[in-house]
C-alpha cells in the first residue's frame, strides 16, 4: 500500500525557518517566472498576429490593385478601340475636308495676290500721270509768267516814253511863253518910251510900277506853272509807284521762279527715289505678309491639332472618371455597410460588457495586465492618437484575461494528465490489491 500525501501544511510544519523561508522564496521565484513566461508567451503572440495581419493585409492590398490596374487596362483598351474606329471611320472625310479648305485658301490667296498687283499697277499708273500733269502745268507757268514779264515791260517803257515827250512838250511850251512875255515887255517898253517921251519921270515911275507888277505876275506864274510841273511829277510817280512794286514784285517772283526751276531736277530725282523706296516696301510688305499668312494658317493647323488632342484626352479622362467614381461609389457603400456592421458588432459588444459588468459579483477582482518592458509600452501609447488612447485599458483587461484563461486551460490539461495518471496508478494498484489475498484496513485511503 502506498503511503499516503501529505499536505502542504505538514510540510511547512516540519521545516524550520530558514528552510520554510527558502522554500516561500522559491515558490515566489516560480510563481514569477511563470508570471515572466506568461508575458512573453502573450507578447509572441500578439506579435506574432500582428505580423500575419500586416502580411495577409499586404496581400490583399496587392491582389486589389492589381485587379484594379486589370479593369482600367480593359477599359482603356476599350476607349483606344471605340476612338480607333471613330478616326477610321472619319479618315477621308477629314482629308477631303481639310483639302477642299486648302484648295478654297490658295484661291483666295491667288485672288489676293492678282487683286494686289492690279491696285500696286494702278497706282504706278496715277503717280505718273500725276507727275506728267503737274510737269506740264509748271511748263504752262513758266511761259505765261514770261509772256507777262515781256508785255509788262514793253508797257512800262512805252508810258516811260509817252511820259517823257509830255515833259519835253510842257518844258518847250514854258519856254514859248517866257520868250512871248519878254518880247511883249520889251514892245510895251518901246511904245511907252515914244509916246511919252516928256513924262520920263512919270514914265518911270509907271515902268518901275509895270515892271514891279509883271515881275509880280512873271513870278506868280511861273510859280503856278512849277507848281503844276511838280503836281504833274508827282501824279506820275503815284501812277508810276503800283506798276513799279509790281515789277519788282514779278522781278522778285521771277528770281524764285528761276531757283524753283533749278531745284525741279533734285526734286524730281528725290521723287523717283522716294518712289523706288515705296516699291521695295511694297514688295518686302508682300513677302511679309505672304509669310505672316503662312505662319498664321500654321499656327492655325497646330492649334487645331492641340484643340482635337485636348479634347480626346478630356473625353478620354472623363471617361475614366466617371468609371472611377461608380466604382469608388460602389465601394464606399461597401465600406460604409462594412463599417455600419462593424459599429453595431461594436455597440453589442459593449452592451455585452456592461451587462456583464453589471452581473460582476464584488469578490471577483480583474488584475490589470502590464508589461514588463514599460519603455515600450510608454512609446506604444505615445504613438497611438488620441481617440485609440482610451482603449488602452479595455485591451489591457482584455489581454489580461484572455492570459488567464490560456494558463487556466494549461494548467486544466495539466491536471487532467495528472488525473489520468492517478487513475491508471489507482486502478493498477487496485488490481494488484484485488489480486493479493491481503487483510484490507478498516481505515479508508482518502485519494
């Protein structure tokens, strides 16, 4: 018969102090190591989860894209095909379109160009003619001024000459009458002398009177008639004074006339200089603008070429777009159900948690779960944002308890194995006592 077990109280009962001190000591070192293990085995895992989740997470992320990148290849292919067929479909009517332009372009510029050179020919036409014109105009000029000048002088000296026998005549005639007063003084003077001889004092008394009187008329007229001879000179200055300043008028006209005309072939050759100037812009205008319309029908084609590219791209973006957007609205409802499902497994969780909190019996007390390394769950928390902060305490308790109940099922398997090994041990021994003709004890084996 195997000896009976005894409990731990009689074992700590036989030992002394110092051995029951080792002995508490040990088992606290046991109970601390288990403690230990307990925290790396959870930490291990929990890694380990982690690890799986990021890589099945990666995986999935992979698998989405590159399904993804699959439907828009299959979509662009589709687009190129369906915008393939539009520009074979709508090749050669373009080409006959863009030619017919082309063809109506170079007739309008040839039309140009002929309407151009007619206008550029007429204008030649009139610069010449107006030259031609004013050319015979200014030989007209010319010829009257000096049919003018020659008549103004023929006319002029005829009346100087007609003037000048006038003065002759006048001067002769005062003559006439000068010699005509002396001869019939002298006759006067005669008779008085032979008629009255015996008067001599009277006489000449009446001769000093005569002669004072007839000097006195002599002296009047010819006083009058040198009146009138100035009178006469002066008229004929006033009349005489207009045709002169004329004279010198055309006289200085005629001066100018005669640089302007020596000043005609400087002008005329300046003109023909000025005229070839204008032609050679005429013709460089020409080629510029020849070039300038080249440029522009150009910079036409190229716009239109960017217009048509543009908007391929534009229909070819908003097509995707809007595939993208049913494909994010379709997934976004997914997600949003996901999450709505997600939030109502949450919010029974936490009814589930309170309720069970509520029937929590007072002895039962939940030790919190802590790390050993508290550096790194300091870092782990200083990491997480602020709403994810207030979880911390639900997932320690969490971690806590689902540790406990790892290592209540160990030490349950433990046990159980330890059972069965007692049992085979009873049974066995059982067997051999039921074998063995051996007196049983009245005392009762307590197992």
């Amino acid at each position: 018969m195997p000896k009976k077990k005894k409990g731990k109280g009689s074992k700590l009962a036989r030992m002394s102090d110092e051995e029951r001190a080792r002995y508490l000591q040990h088992r606290a070192e046991l109970e601390l190591e288990a403690k230990r293990r307990k925290q790396q085995l959870i930490a291990v895992f929990t890694k380990n989860k982690l690890k799986r989740e990021e890589a099945f997470a990666r995986l999935n992320t992979a698998k989405i894209n590159e399904q993804w990148r699959f439907i828009l290849r299959r979509i662009k292919c589709k687009e190129l095909h369906e915008d393939m067929e539009y520009l074979w479909n709508n090749f050669d009517r373009l080409i006959k379109t863009k030619n017919l332009m082309i063809q109506r372009l170079h007739s309008e510029l040839e039309a140009a160009d002929v309407d151009h050179r007619r206008l550029q020919g007429a204008h030649i036409k009139m610069m010449d003619l107006i030259i031609g014109r004013y050319k015979q105009k200014r030989i007209r000029l010319h010829e009257s001024f000096v049919r003018e000048r020659n008549h103004i002088i023929s006319d002029e000296t005829n009346e100087l000459n007609r003037i000048r026998k006038n003065l002759d005549q006048y001067c002769s005639q005062l003559q006439n009458i000068n010699f005509g007063q002396d001869k019939r003084i002298e006759n006067i003077l005669t008779q008085t002398k032979i008629q009255n001889a015996v008067y001599i004092s009277s006489i000449a008394y009446l001769k000093d009177d005569s002669l004072s009187r007839l000097m006195h008329y002599v002296s009047n007229e010819v006083e009058k008639l040198w009146r009138q001879l100035n009178k006469m000179i002066i008229e004929y200055e006033k009349d005489t004074g207009d045709k002169r300043k004329q004279y010198e008028y055309l006289k200085e006209q005629d001066d100018a006339h005669r640089a302007d005309v020596a000043q005609y072939p400087k002008l005329q050759a300046q003109l023909q200089r000025v005229i070839k100037n204008l032609k050679q812009d005429m013709h460089a205008l020409s080629q510029k603008r020849e070039q300038s319309i080249a440029e522009l029908n150009n910079q036409i084609v190229h716009i239109r070429k960017r217009i048509e590219s543009s908007r391929e791209i534009f229909s070819v973006n908003q097509v995707l777009d809007t595939t993208q957007l049913k494909k994010l609205t379709i997934i976004s409802t997914n997600v949003r159900k996901e999450l709505q499902r997600i939030s109502e497994k949450g919010l029974a969780g936490l009814s589930l948690l309170r309720i069970c909190s509520n029937l929590e019996p007072f002895s039962l007390t939940v030790q919190k779960y802590t790390l050993r390394d508290t550096g790194s769950r300091r870092a782990f928390t200083s990491c997480m944002s602020e709403p994810f902060d207030k979880l911390d305490k639900f997932w320690e308790q969490f971690n806590y308890i689902k540790s406990d109940n790892i290592f209540m099922k160990k030490e349950c398997d433990k046990l159980s194995f330890e059972n069965k090994l007692l049992r085979n041990m009873l049974r066995t021994y059982l067997l051999t006592i039921s074998k063995a003709p051996v007196a049983r004890p009245l005392t009762s084996v307590s197992v």
